[in-house]
C-alpha cells in the first residue's frame, strides 16, 4: 500500500486504517490502557480510556503531536473510527484537556510498565528463539521549545534539548528513555542493559548478547559488567594521543598506497590497549581511511 507524505503527516486515509489495523494484531493499545491507572468512575465518564489511548497513539503515529491538533481530529468522521476500533460513533472523541488529563496521570511507575511492554512486545514477535542479539544504545538530542521542566543547554548539539537514551534491536525499539541533557550519554545505560540481559536470558538461557554503542558509553564499569556476565561488546573510544600514536602507522600506510594508486583506502588492524583505569587490555579495531574530497 502507496501512502503519500505532506510535511511529515499521512495524508492518506489508508494510512490510519492499516495503524488501525496492526492494533488489531499487537493488541498494543488495550495492553498500554493497562499499564497506566484510571481512577474515574465508570459511571462519570465520556471517553474510555482505550479508545483515548488510540486517538492520541495513532495520531502521533501519522504526525499530529500537538494535542491542539486534537481540537479538530476529535470531529473526523475517520479517526472516531480508528480510535473506536472500527466502530461508528457519532459523538466527537476526547478534548485537548481531557487527554491532557489522561497524559498527567503517568507516572515513574507507569513508565516503567511501558518500558516492560515493550520488551514482551518484542520477545512476542520473535518466533524462533534467536542465537544472537545485538543491543544497540544511542543518546540523541531532543529539541526543546519554550522553557520546560529539566530545560539545559548541550553544548555538542549546540541547543536546549533532552538527551534521551533509545535502545534497538535491529529495526525493533526496545527502550525509550527521556533524560535531560546536564548527564552524560551513558547516564543509567548500565542499569538498562542489566534488565533487558536478565529477562532476555530468562527467556533464551544460551542467547549471544552484544551491546553496541559509541564512545559516550565507554565506561570501564560497564565493560567488567559485561566481562562478568558473559555479555559481548562492541564500544567507540575518543581519540586520545596515545590511541593516535598506535594508529599513526596504519594511517602513514594509507597515506602511501594513495599516493601511489589514487584509489581510496580503507585499512584495518587490531591491537590492545588498556587506559590507566582499566582493569586490563582489551582488543582494539583502528580504521585508516584515506580518499580524495571534491568541494
């Protein structure tokens, strides 16, 4: 199925109805209504919890974040049919304030819900049990607007902004984690990793686990961890003199077999290397590349 795109929104009808439809399939938005607490009585309200759930996930989902977009959504013939599951009301869906309520009723506790959920989301969609998986964590900036709650200036991005920590598995997103942008990019990754090793060796005892990530997450701590726990890595380092030191003869190599073919190099080598913190070496992959810039 074609969807077309118009400044990041789904434009097409279709497009809401296959989100509807994979809903169906997940059943992901009755499993998020039970994570997160409704204390209203049944007798007083208006809105299911479900169904506001599925107005504001499936319209965030097609590009409508705002929740004054809701302001108009709410009367769409359509989404009173994505959001009811496919049938027919009559009546307008919830109001800006109301899912705002809605929003504000989450708490750490019910993140942490959300968090597990997802991690059964993706255990439930594997239907072998799988040899390996590799854990890729990577911090990103967040843009802020306005002055918000934890609001910090990155000096690297060059903004205000969070720096949320998100962890994939392949295509599939295991953690989305907000945190502001005044800690480093590794700020509680070791705690995150932890939990996702436990419960994926709960279910696969003998799976391969490797945890990826740039130089951010080269903490010593969490490689002993990982050393300890039978945990494969794969981390960036920052450039420092010595590393450069180790790696000048490769790049002179580089260097050379340019000059002499034209063609663009791209040479590897390993070695160990240990800083002063460390407990020991650790084998190390440098890359030399070398080729030709056109401005």
């Amino acid at each position: 199925m074609l969807l077309e795109f118009d400044g990041g929104k789904i434009t097409s009808d279709a497009g809401a109805l296959l989100l509807r439809e994979a809903d169906r399939r997940m059943n992901l938005v009755k499993r998020v209504s039970a994570c997160i607490p409704d204390p209203r009585n049944p007798d007083c309200i208006e809105h299911q919890q479900t169904t506001m759930i599925a107005q504001r996930m499936m319209a965030i989902a097609c590009g409508w974040e705002d929740l004054n977009d809701h302001q108009t959504l709410r009367q769409d013939p359509l989404w009173q049919i994505v959001a009811n599951g496919g049938a027919v009301d009559q009546k307008p869906l919830a109001s800006p304030p109301t899912l705002c309520r809605l929003e504000n009723r989450v708490r750490r506790k019910t993140c942490g819900k959300l968090s597990a959920l997802m991690v059964e989301q993706f255990i439930e969609s594997l239907g072998e049990p799988p040899t390996e998986l590799v854990l890729d964590f990577d911090a990103t900036n967040d843009l802020l607007h306005g002055r918000q709650e934890e609001r910090f200036f990155h000096e690297y991005y060059d903004e205000y902004c969070f720096l949320p920590l998100y962890v994939f598995c392949g295509s599939q997103l295991l953690c989305a984690y907000l945190r502001p942008s005044n800690i480093g990019a590794a700020h509680h990754a070791w705690a995150v990793l932890r939990l996702l090793v436990q419960r994926f060796r709960q279910v696969w005892p003998n799976v391969r686990i490797i945890f990826c990530g740039d130089s951010g997450f080269c903490r010593w701590r969490m490689m002993c961890w990982c050393d300890r726990h039978h945990v494969e890595y794969i981390i960036g380092l920052a450039r420092n003199p010595v590393l450069e030191k180790i790696a000048g003869e490769r790049m002179r190599t580089a260097e050379a077999q340019y000059q002499a073919t034209g063609v663009k190099q791209r040479l590897f080598a390993w070695t160990e290397y240990a800083a002063k913190t460390w407990d020991r070496k650790r084998a190390i992959i440098m890359k030399a590349e070398l080729a030709r810039v056109n401005l």
